[in-house]
C-alpha cells in the first residue's frame, strides 16, 4: 500500500492560496494555476517509484517462551527490506487484546536494509497470545509517501498467572522468619497438638502446667503444644462478571489469582493441603487437595485455566456444591466482589451455611474508584450526585462486610497492591490461633 504523507498533504495544502491567486489576476492562463498541484503529485509519484518496493520488507519476530501476566516482556523484531532501503522503518504489531504494544508503532533503525529492535509487550490477560499479523511502513526518498507492507506471523506465547510474588515476597518471609519467626510459631505455640514436656519458666501460660508430672519430678513441668499440620485448604475464587473488571490495569482475577498462588505457596510450605474451586454462574474448576512443595506446579497449572467470565455468579449454586465436596472442617478463602445488595444477599446467605462448619476468610479489593469519587473536591453539580452515589454504594459495601464479619466469617479488605500481603498475614495468624 502506498499512500501521501503529512508532509505532501502540507505541500499541496500550501500551494493552493498561489493557485487562487493566480486563477483570479489572469483569467486568460488559469490552466497556470495548475502547475504547483501538479508538481506536487509528479513529486509524489516519483517518490513512489524511487526506493524499496514494499512487497520485498520481511519481518521475524521472537517471543519469550512465556510471559507473567501484567508484566511486560520484550520480543526481538528482524526487520530486511532489500533494495534501496531507508533507514529507518515502523512496525506494528497486530497483538489483539491479551498483548498490548507498549508504543503506538516501533522506528527500527536499519543498516543496508537490515535492523533489529526490542519491542515491549504488555501481557495484560491471561491466555495465549497470538500475533497473527504486522505492519511495517517507511518514507519514501523525498518523504511524500508512506510505502506500508502487511505481514503475516505466526508468533505464540502463553501468559501465566503472575508469580512473581512468590519469588520475590515468598522468599523473604522464610529468610525473615526461618528459624526465631514464623516457621518457630507455626511449629510450637498455641496449638492442639502436644509436642513436648518442658520445665516451667516464669511467662509461660500457667493452664499448660501438668501437675501430674509435676509431682513426680518435684518440679514444675508445662506442655507446649504445636499447631496442627494437614489442614484443608481450600481457595474459592469468583471468576464472574464482576472479578473481570480491571483494577490499575489489571483485571481483579489477575490480581487475586496472584495472591492466592503467594498463599497457597506459604500453605504447602507449611504442610497444608490446598485445592482449587473456581465458579461464576456454575462451577468451573473443582480440584482435589493437593500437599507437598512439589505440588505447587500443579496448582499454578490449575490457576492458569481459569479463564474470565461475563456471567453473574451464582454463590447459592458453587458454595453448595463446594460444601458438598468437603468432608472434615477446613478453612476456605473466598475471593469475590460485589456491587448490589441482591447478589450480596446470595452471598450472604451462603455464607451463613459455610461458617457453620467451616471457617470462612472473605478477601475482597477495595474500590479505591468509588473512594477516589468521594474524596474529589466536586466542581460541579455533576460531581456532587457521583459523589453522593458513590457514598451510598460505600455504605451498602460495608454494611455487607459487616453482615458477614457477624457470622462469624473473617473478611480482608485490602487494596491491589498490598492483597497478596494481607492474606498471607491472615492465613498465617488464622493458623497460629488454631481456629481450625
């Protein structure tokens, strides 16, 4: 395709006062008047002719082999244009919905026809991305005309759910805790298991004392007891309509996806036993409990297919069928949103049924959207009514926390950034205080 730049549309654009002009102070030679447009397009024309023809441009684009959703990666473009090359091209990718190019059209600089350039990515959904098709432009000679060449490719790359909390945060909460912090309280402290039988100090709780162990070493001696390992848990994780809606740029199921993976990492380091329950108008994903370091792949596997819905979720319908599933007590992280009170109810009402056996964690993200609204100055009558509309809808959102908190579910409401963090210092206290 070849087609006038900006610049040619300007130079014709510029000529046409001087053909006005002339047209009128010599009636008798109008045809005069057509010298600068013509011009103009011979100009043109031969700058289509001169240089690469845009039929010879090749293109190889190299992927990474996968990609951590919302991060950005970049692929390595190869660019050859025989001929009279420029020296420099544009490119563009047609990258669809789950690969975002960083800039609008990448110059790659070119040396005898050839040039290489890194092109940033942005994963933004998880899937597998396809690039099924670029373009690459150049000027002509003169610069009057864009010569575009469309090119196919066939260029894939999955993107994973973000894991990278796990290597960057998960690491630090071992190394900070190893040996005096969380792996010592885990192990011994308030538990129900015994452990062992040591001599009573001064601070210690007086109830652990065994007086009959007492009396026959004629000493004080106390049980320490150990939290109980092998506990059920289960991360139920609402893909519906709602959980689609971005956050920052990224979708709440991204978001919460990540920190269930930080958490179910630190639960499995911990002798845990996790699974995976994912719904919105039905149940999606419902796996078996998993245990050991080793299974971690196999959750993130599972992770990685749970794919985005623009379905209302049904609570009623998934967390019966996920009560249904469980056998003994076991504690169950729900990752949902809501934004009206009538699937809330639904919500809450399943909720009442689950925390009469089971305890309960609800992590929802704030609507940092709705606060923003309402801390705003209002400049107009317009941002008085969002103002008010979003107070109401802040006020229904805590009434519903508060609902579920007096059941006697425990409710994490954090923002994007800090999710992945608030749960695993809910998970881990919930565990410390044996609630399970």
């Amino acid at each position: 395709m070849i087609y006038p730049t900006r610049t040619a549309i300007w130079t014709a654009a510029a000529g046409a006062p001087v053909t006005l002009l002339v047209a009128l102070m010599v009636p008798g030679r109008w045809y005069a008047a057509l010298a600068w447009p013509i011009a103009v397009l011979l100009a043109t024309l031969a700058d289509a002719l001169q240089g690469a023809r845009s039929a010879q441009a090749q293109l190889t684009l190299d992927l990474p082999r996968t990609a951590s959703v919302g991060a950005t990666v970049d692929g390595r473009a190869s660019v050859t244009i025989p001929g009279a090359a420029p020296v420099r091209a544009q490119l563009l990718l047609g990258s669809g919905p789950l690969l975002e190019q960083e800039e609008d059209g990448l110059w790659v600089e070119l040396a005898d026809g050839r040039g290489v350039a890194a092109i940033p990515l942005r994963a933004a959904r998880r899937g597998t991305a396809r690039i099924a098709r670029a373009w690459l432009r150049w000027r002509g000679p003169l610069g009057l005309v864009w010569k575009q060449h469309s090119l196919p490719l066939d260029a894939t790359m999955p993107i994973l759910p973000d894991i990278r909390p796990v290597h960057e945060r998960g690491a630090q909460i071992f190394q900070r805790h190893a040996l005096q912090g969380l792996m010592a309280q885990i192990d011994r402290g308030d538990g129900a298991d015994f452990d062992v039988l040591v001599e009573f100090h001064a601070g210690m709780d007086r109830r652990a004392i065994d007086w009959k162990q007492s009396a026959r070493h004629s000493k004080l001696h106390a049980k320490e007891f150990r939290s109980e390992r092998n506990n059920q848990i289960v991360f139920a994780i609402d893909a519906g309509r709602q959980m689609s809606e971005p956050v920052a740029g990224l979708s709440r199921l991204d978001r919460v996806v990540s920190a269930m993976l930080l958490t179910g990492w630190v639960a499995l380091k911990l002798g845990d036993r996790v699974a995976l329950h994912a719904f919105d108008s039905r149940p999606r994903i419902a796996s078996g409990m998993v245990s050991g370091a080793a299974a971690f792949s196999e959750l993130q596997r599972l992770a990685a297919q749970i794919d985005y819905s623009g379905e209302e979720t049904n609570y009623t319908h998934a967390l019966t069928n996920l009560a249904t599933r469980l056998t003994r007590r076991s504690m169950i992280i729900l990752f949902t949103e809501f934004t009206d009170l009538t699937s809330a109810e639904f919500l809450v009402r399943a909720a009442g049924r689950l925390v009469e056996r089971h305890l309960l964690l609800v992590v929802v993200l704030r609507d940092e959207e709705l606060e923003s609204i309402l801390d705003r100055r209002p400049q107009s009558a317009d941002d008085v009514t969002r103002a008010v509309t979003a107070a109401a809808l802040l006020k229904d959102r805590l009434i519903v926390l508060t609902r579920l908190r007096h059941l006697g579910a425990h409710v994490i409401e954090a923002e994007h950034d800090r999710v992945a963090d608030r749960l695993v210092q809910g998970y881990v206290d919930l565990k410390r205080r044996n609630l399970l």
